[in-house]
C-alpha cells in the first residue's frame, strides 16, 4: 500500500484542530476533507490514532464553546444572526428551537451530522442556560462520534483516498485556491446582496415616532408585523393594529396586491432589521414601492415608550380593512 506520509506531509496534528475549529465557527473549511485524509495516514502509519481523534474533538470543542458562550451573553440574537443568510432564517430557527426543546443537550449528540443544526445547537444550548460541564460531555460525545465516523472511513477506504492525499500534497496550493476563491466569491456575493439590500432601502425608513403620528393621524398605512417567525413559536407583543405575516409567504408568493394609496411599514425584531429588509425587497420586486422598514424595529418601539399590545389585528380584519391580497399558485389568498 502506498505510504501517504510521504505524500502529505502538511497534513499536521495542529492543521486538523485548525481545520475542524474553523468549520466550527462556521468558516467555509472542507474539515471532513481534512479528517478522511487523517484517517487514511493513519492507516499509511503517517499519523496516530488516538491524537487524530483528539485534535478532531478538541477542535469541535474550541469552536462550540465559542458559540456556547456567544449564547449565554447575547441570546437569541446569536441565533438570527446564524440563520440570516439561510434559505428561510424562520424555518432555520424554528427547525433549531424545536430539537432542542425536545432533546435538550443530548441533541448535541448527533447535531453535527444534521445540516443546520449544527451551528445553532452550542448557542442554543447557552441561551437554555446549560450548565458548562453539561454542556462540554454532551458535545464531547458527539465531537468524537462525528470526527471517528470519518476518520475512520479514511481509514476503511485509505487505498482510494491515497490518490487524493498525493494530490492534496503535490497540488495542495491549487486545490486550495479551487476551493477557497469560489467561496470566498459566494460569501463576498452574499455580504454584497445583503448591504445592496441596506443601500437601497436606507431613504425608506421611517422612525417610530413619525410612524406612530402616521397612526394616530388616521393615515392609510398598514403596519406588518414578522416577529412571530423569527424566534420559534409563542404569543408576542407587538405594534397595536398590526398584522402578523409569515415573511416566507410574502417572499415567495407570486403576487401581493397593494392599494396605491395604503403605504406598507414592515418591522421585526432581528439585528439590522433584517428579516424587514428581505421582505421589503421582495416586495419591491413585485412592483411596491410604497413601504418602509421600521428604524430599530419593535425594540426602537420600545425604548421610545410607544404601546404594544398582544391583540394584533387578524388575516381577516386586514383584508377588509386594507384591501391586500396575496395571490399565489392557489386561487387568491387574502391576508
């Protein structure tokens, strides 16, 4: 068999903590690359077992407990943030709060192995007010299970992965930059929507004060309310005469028709405003143009002294009183 400590030799104890900490703290990192290849040395005789596993559990750790901390200190915050840039930030967070609230720690035993999970199972557990000690043998466990899992098919499949560890060695720069650039593209693509999102938006503001002398004053303006789907499920405060939408919906059906005279104020409660500045482009894709992002959201609200109320207005009572209608693949839907 082909002696692949000859072939890898950058391959290193401290390059695979390196490697499996940074896919922890959500770096784009091919650690279970990293990991197949360790297992393949080992069975080459290039690496030792027992340190591979070691380097692999005590990266997870490192880069959990950053998150574990980041948890307890800033809560749910932490979770929006990690969710943001999904698919759906709502079914993100919902998906995390309800494994968790089912499981609790011992979900920390197979999250690694679950796209999505992850990443937001070590903050939620912090936010829960895990205890530290609970916390690390919980993911201990799952740390070892998940880096023996694929060290050890390195190990099984060494005599195919031979050909790839010579490659990483003979063209490791190449293959890096293969890897690297593209993502580095893709994230800097996404950081580029998201502060195109901003600009575009920043004229289309409005503070809380001026939104609530737009209320009182009897003005045709309709206040969205998306803070239900960002934090998980449960009764919420919010805006008096609001209504509560599903931004998912908003974004992904077909048509939305608006009143040209009603003005739209959407506000949710997420850093940045930025489960409002989705929505409010999706919209705007779909020819409305008369809206807002409320400045701050619900907690500028707040700190302003303005009132909340858990009695938000209904589907029903805002399609009667504002005229929307939300047409989809379905006959219409009104909201």
């Amino acid at each position: 068999m082909l002696d692949l400590s000859t072939h890898a030799p950058g391959i290193t104890y401290l390059i695979l903590w390196a490697a499996v900490f940074g896919r922890q703290l959500c770096l784009p990192v091919p650690a279970i690359l990293f990991l197949l290849t360790a297992g393949a040395l080992v069975r080459g005789g290039g690496l030792g077992i027992s340190l591979v596993l070691s380097m692999g559990v005590l990266g997870c750790l490192a880069g959990d407990f950053v998150w574990f901390e980041a948890g307890r200190h800033w809560g749910s915050q932490i979770i929006r943030i990690l969710c943001a840039f999904s698919s759906d930030p709502h079914y993100c967070a919902q998906r995390a709060h309800q494994v968790f609230g089912r499981w609790g720690l011992r979900s920390l035993i197979v999250a690694k192995f679950i796209p999505g999970l992850d990443g937001v199972t070590p903050p939620l557990a912090g936010i829960e007010g895990s205890g530290r000690s609970a916390f690390l043998a919980y993911d201990s466990l799952g740390s070892f299970l998940w880096t023996a899992v694929y060290a050890g098919l390195g190990y099984l499949f060494a005599n195919r992965l031979a050909l790839i560890a010579a490659s990483i060695a003979r063209f490791g720069a190449t293959l890096a930059a293969g890897i690297g650039i593209p993502l580095a593209c893709y994230v800097a693509w996404r950081v580029g929507v998201m502060a195109n999102m901003l600009r575009h938006l920043r004229l289309r503001r409005i503070t809380p004060l001026l939104l609530n002398e737009k209320i009182t004053s009897g003005e045709p303006i309709a206040v969205i309310d998306l803070l239900g789907f960002e934090d998980g499920p449960g009764d919420r405060a919010g805006i008096p005469g609001a209504v509560r939408m599903d931004p998912a919906h908003l974004r992904s059906r077909l048509r939305v028709v608006v009143p040209q005279n009603l003005g739209l104020v959407l506000y949710c409660s997420s850093s940045g405003e930025l489960t409002s500045v989705r929505v409010a482009v999706a919209l705007r894709k779909r020819g409305i143009s008369n809206l807002w992002v409320l400045e701050g959201g619900l907690k500028a609200w707040k700190k302003e002294g303005l009132p909340v109320t858990l009695q938000l207005t209904t589907s029903e009572e805002a399609a009667e009183r504002f005229g929307i209608e939300i047409i989809g693949s379905e006959p219409h839907v009104t909201v």
